[in-house]
C-alpha cells in the first residue's frame, strides 16, 4: 500500500489535554502536510512542514519531522471539544505532485 | 486558500446508472486536479490525476473505464461513476493543484457522498 501509517488509530483525552498523533511514510519526500476532518465533510489544511525542516508551529499546534526514520508527529496543545476530528497527515513524494495521505487518527476530546 | 466546489454534494442513484461529479476551480485556472474517494472511517485514496487537455492518470488498480474523467477546461474537471454498483458508494473529493513558487498546493473541495442503491 502507498500509504502512510498513522497511530493511534484513535486517541480520546479531555479537555485541556494535550493529544500526539504520529504519522509514518515509506518514500523520499517533499513535504509533509496535516490535515483536518470534521465527520463527514471536506479537508482543512492544519499545517506543512518541509524535508529541511525539524520543527514547526501554528498557534496550539505542533508538529515535528524526523527524515531520518520518515515519521512526524502533530501535536496539538491545551485540546478543545471542538478539536474532535479526524487528522491525516499526507507526504507528497519526491518529483511527484501527488499527497498520499496516512490512515488517519480520530481524536475525540471530551469536555 | 483557494475556494473549490464540487456538485453534487450528495446523490443517492439506483444501481446500474451512471453518475457525474463536478469539481470546479473558483479562484484560479488549474492544469492538474486529482480525484479521491474516502470509504467510511478510512482514508484518502487517490483515485486518478486529471490533466487539462489530456488523458488522466489513473493510480493502481483504478478502473479507468468505470471512473471517467474529463478535464475538459481550466476550472473543471468531472468524475463519471459508470454503472455504480452499491460498492462503490462513497465519499469523492477533488483537490486543485496550484503550483507556488515554493511548493505546490492543492486545495480540496467539499466533497461529494455517492449512495448507489
């Protein structure tokens, strides 16, 4: 399969919790993305991190990128109800414009 | 970001018909749009790459004469469900590739849930 592996599958905490998913891939890459599921509708881009880079943050979000062992985390600070959702991460492939998007983690924060 | 639309947003259809799904590019003119289809609690799959005045490039396994794909313009491309059989309902979503200085970007669309009854 070309895609990449997310774990957990599902992670629930409580409000103010932090929450980490972790996301592996299999290829050289460009970049990698996470994104954002509400159930049911369409895709929000959270945050890209590039090959070169180690670390990134966005306001309570964290991620980081290990090349070396092809994995990222996202981490996502001081959760809110409303931050139950899925999160994918996806890698586009060197030379390649496609993403190839991970398992996915459902994250249900309870309040 | 760039505003994608897609219709239907929703179409149930009896099995053995045919089903058009439209993805349009609002905001600028895109050469490449790729098509997705996401099965319950799964991810996303990449289905095909649409090219503007050329054949789409279907990935592994992707029946190319049952997903046809034409992407006839620079703000649309269509995704045709022929002979829908109730596996393949779904959730179909469509991303527009704009190409950045820096990166390229694709931005996706709503969705489209297909229930082939």
């Amino acid at each position: 399969s070309q895609q990449g592996e997310e774990d957990p599958q599902a992670l629930s905490i409580q409000e103010g919790e932090n929450a980490t998913m972790n996301c592996s891939y299999k290829t050289s890459i460009n970049n990698l993305q996470w994104y954002r599921q509400n159930s049911g509708r369409g895709l929000v881009h959270l945050i890209l991190i590039r090959s070169n880079e180690r670390e990134k943050h966005s306001g309570r979000l964290r991620v980081t990128l290990d090349t070396s062992k092809k994995s990222s985390s996202l981490l996502i600070t001081a959760s809110r109800a409303a931050d139950t959702a899925s999160y994918f991460c996806a890698t586009d492939p060197y030379n390649t414009d496609k993403l190839i998007f991970g398992t996915g983690t459902r994250l249900q924060v309870f309040p | 970001g760039a505003v994608v639309s897609q219709h239907p947003s929703r179409v149930i259809c009896k099995s053995g018909t045919s089903v058009k799904i439209e993805c349009r590019s609002l905001d600028f003119q895109a050469t490449t749009m790729f098509w997705y289809r996401q099965f319950p609690k799964q991810s996303l799959m990449l289905m095909a790459t649409s090219n503007e005045g050329s054949k789409a490039t279907y990935e592994q396994g992707v029946e190319k004469d049952k997903f046809l794909i034409n992407h006839a313009s620079l703000t649309l491309s269509t995704l045709t469900v022929t002979s829908a059989h109730p596996e393949d309902s779904s959730f179909y979503i469509c991303s527009v590739l704009r190409d950045l200085t820096t990166y390229n970007e694709q931005f996706f669309g709503p969705g489209t849930r297909l229930t082939v009854l």
